[in-house]
C-alpha cells in the first residue's frame, strides 16, 4: 500500500499559476471541513457502515476460557515422551460448552473437541490424527510440543483491553468482534446529510424524450450510487436549469437541509462567472484548476454554513474528483480515522499515453494473466465523457504528474473501486 500521488506534492513550478496539485486541494479540503457533532445509541448490527464515536473495551476476555483449537487428547506435557513413545490412559471428554469436570491425572488423558474447555491437569491439545488409539489408551511419539494446539484465555481480546477506537468505520468483522464482547449497542456519530443537484439545461431526467442537443442526466445517479455506498442520508434536488434565481434558490434550500451539498456542472471556464456571482452572495467558494485529469475545475468551500462542492459536469471527472476529494472529505466529517483510499504497485499490460503537467486518473482492468500473475491493463479510450469506462473498469491507474505515459511491463499505481464487498 503507498499513499495516493505522494509523488505530486513539492515541485509545481512547471505549472500554470493557480493550479494547485491533487495534493494540495486535498490537504486543503480536508484542513478546512468540520466534524459532525451528534451522537446516536445504535445496536450493533445498525452499526455497520457507520463510525464509532466513542472507544469500547472489553468487560470479558475472549475467549472467556483456555480451550482447545483442534479435535484430540489433551495431556498434561509433563508425560510428551522426550523420546520413543507413550501411552496415556482417556479417562473422559470434553465437549465445546460441556467440560469434562474431574481432573487429569499423570498417565492420563482427556478426548477434547475444538472450542472444549482445557480440562483440570492439561495443557497441550495433541491432534487427533497425531496419536494411535486402542480401546482407551492413546500411543503417541516424541515429536509434539507443550501447550500446543490450545488457545488461551482472552487471547483475542483482553478483559479490560481497546476492542475498537473511536472513528473507525464499522466493518463486518467488527460487528462479530462486540458480539464476541457481549456488546449489544455502541455510539456511532450521526449520518451525515447530503444534497446534491445537476446543472444544465442541456439535461433530461429518464422518462422524458430527448431533444436536440439534450441528453440524459447520469450524473445524479453515479452520485447518489456513491454517497448510497457511504452511507449519508441523501437528499436529490434534480435538475436544476441554468438561471439565476433557480441556482439561487437551489444552493439555499440545500444549504438550509444538509452537512453538504454537491453539485455537478457548471464550474468550467464558460459557466463559471454565472454560477461564481451566486456563490459569492451565498457564501465563500473557491473555483479551482486542479492539475489532474479528468476533473481540472473543482469548486469547494461554504455555502450558508454547508460545506460545497462543486465537481464538473463531465460524468468520469465527477466520479474521479468525488473519489478523490468529497470522499476522503465526508469521511472526515463522519469522524473516520482513516481517510485515504488504498493503491498499490501492478504491472501493466498495454501503453498509456499521457502528457506531461497533469496527475491522471485512467480507468484499468485489474485481472490476472495466463500464468496468474495480478496485472492491470486499460479499458481503451480515456474520454471524461466515457461514462462505460467507469463501468467497464474496477479501478483507476493513477498516473503521476510527471508521467509521460507507461509501457507494457511497467509498474503503475492502482486504486481499485471496491474492497472485499
Ligand atoms: P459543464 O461543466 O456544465 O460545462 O458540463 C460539462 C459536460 O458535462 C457537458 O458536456 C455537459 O453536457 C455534461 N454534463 C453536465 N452535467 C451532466 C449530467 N448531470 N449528466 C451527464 N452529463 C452532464
Ligand atoms: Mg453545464
């Protein structure tokens, strides 16, 4: 794993002023955004997907007693033959959540079942399939080790020890873990809300017939898709027409209702004096070149109280720039501990072009080849109006600012869009 565009951050001279770097808006977004107050008492399943607010530790160890990990004989390591062999007498059984209740004596032995209780005397667990048994006798050579195959009291976690830390994201695994502690609920932090709008007159909603010149709006699906996946209360304005009161009375009832409101279009060259005008009266907004591709122009900052972004209109420079900041920014106004998306190093198949002076962000196939190698190849042609490429891809191949493209055999930087589920 390395940190995305680590490689972008110092040296900007070779750019046009007042562009920053992908770095230097991200470091910017993430300074300037605020944590969501607000606590919410959740039980532990309606806390997947959602940020831990407050530490929990353990009132218990788990597990809560020494036990066996296999199926087999638990001795006391006392009578392992130091070498030849011996003989140990099964004098009972423990069964996983019905202990053997006497004790073991020297010479002797208990059948055990994996997750049984070690019982009174023993202390090493040998394999069922480690030992010879004859009627109740149990022959074993000189090759097993004390205390092995047995998994000791509060091992997995501690009684009194840190389960999970306040921010981090509620996982699977993490809703097992508090069930494994007896937890029943936690405190999470409140969903953050989020409204997000379309701009263009150029814009359908599906359902309408397309006139010349129009096309369809995909981009408040490919956003709600996105915020749906991390998990904020959502709320869709539509499609709002270019006009000034429109816009207006848009960006305020959104301001008034969420956490953050997201838009798309409507931040590029041609159309920014328009939009600009309304946000100065509303609020304090940047209008950005970012040196990267897709996704150069990015409006951020506060509108009424709500934080703004302004991603373009084009469909994949949506996707990348609200991958690539709203993301990690949202994250942090949920109270995540970890902001940053993983990427790691892959050989590529094919060439990429590219020219120098700007990061991009390429959509990739990540497969594996013949031999069963992990290896990345493009989807084709690299369009920010390319929509099917987001879809045809599962990841980005993150190429440097620097980069003037990449050949078959060279390693690249790559950003899958899903983790496990
Ligand atoms: P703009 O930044 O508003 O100039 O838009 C840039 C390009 O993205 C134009 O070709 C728009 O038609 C297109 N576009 C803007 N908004 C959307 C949308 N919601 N869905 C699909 N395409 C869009
Ligand atoms: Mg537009």
């Amino acid at each position: 794993m390395s940190e995305t565009h680590a490689h972008a951050a110092n040296c900007c001279d070779d750019m046009p002023k007042g562009t920053l770097t992908v770095d230097q808006a991200l470091e910017r977004i993430q300074s300037a955004v605020p944590l969501v107050s607000g606590i919410e008492r959740v039980a532990i399943r309606e806390a997947l997907g959602r940020v831990l607010a407050v530490d929990v530790h353990s009132a218990v160890d788990v597990p809560s007693h020494t036990n066996s990990a296999m199926d087999g004989y638990a001795v006391n390591s006392a009578d392992l033959p130091g070498e030849g062999e011996a003989k140990l007498k099964v004098i009972g059984t423990s069964w996983a959540g019905r202990p053997y209740t006497g004790t073991v004596g020297r010479g002797e032995c208990a059948r055990i079942f994996t997750g049984a209780a070690m019982p009174d005397g023993t202390d090493t667990v040998l394999m069922q399939e480690a030992v010879e048994r004859d009627d109740d006798t149990i022959r074993l050579l000189a090759r097993h080790k004390a205390g092995e195959n047995v998994r000791h009291a509060g091992e997995d976690l501690a009684q009194g020890g840190l389960v999970l830390e306040a921010g981090h994201w509620i996982r699977p695994a993490d809703i097992g873990v508090l069930a494994s502690v007896g937890v029943p609920e936690v405190n999470v932090r409140r969903r953050l809300r989020v409204a997000f709008f379309s701009t263009g007159d150029e814009l359908r909603s599906i359902g309408e017939p397309l006139g010349k010149g129009e096309i369809y709006d995909s981009n408040r699906y490919t956003i709600y898709g996105m915020l749906k996946r991390l998990g904020v209360e959502m709320i869709d304005m539509g499609v709002i027409r270019d006009d000034r009161d429109a816009t207006r009375q848009a960006f305020k009832d959104a301001a008034a209702i969420a956490d953050v409101v997201i838009t798309s279009g409507g931040v590029s060259v041609g159309e920014a004096d328009f939009v600009k005008e309304t946000l100065d009266e509303l609020g304090k907004v940047d209008f950005w070149k970012i040196a990267m591709k897709p996704g150069k122009p990015l409006a951020f900052g506060f509108v009424d109280g709500a934080v703004f972004f302004g991603l373009p209109g084009n469909p994949v420079s949506v996707m990348v720039t609200f991958y690539q900041f709203a993301l990690p920014a949202m994250k942090s106004m949920m109270g995540c501990r970890e902001t940053f998306t993983p990427t790691f190093r892959l050989p590529l198949v094919d060439s990429l072009r590219k020219g120098k002076g700007r990061t991009e962000f390429q959509r990739g196939i990540l497969e594996r080849d013949a031999s069963g190698q992990p290896v990345v190849r493009t989807t084709g042609e690299q369009g920010s109006g390319i929509l099917s490429s987001m879809s045809r891809g599962n990841c980005f191949i993150i190429l440097p600012r620097d980069s003037e493209g990449a050949q078959p055999g060279d390693i690249v930087e790559v950003q899958p869009f899903d983790g496990i589920v």
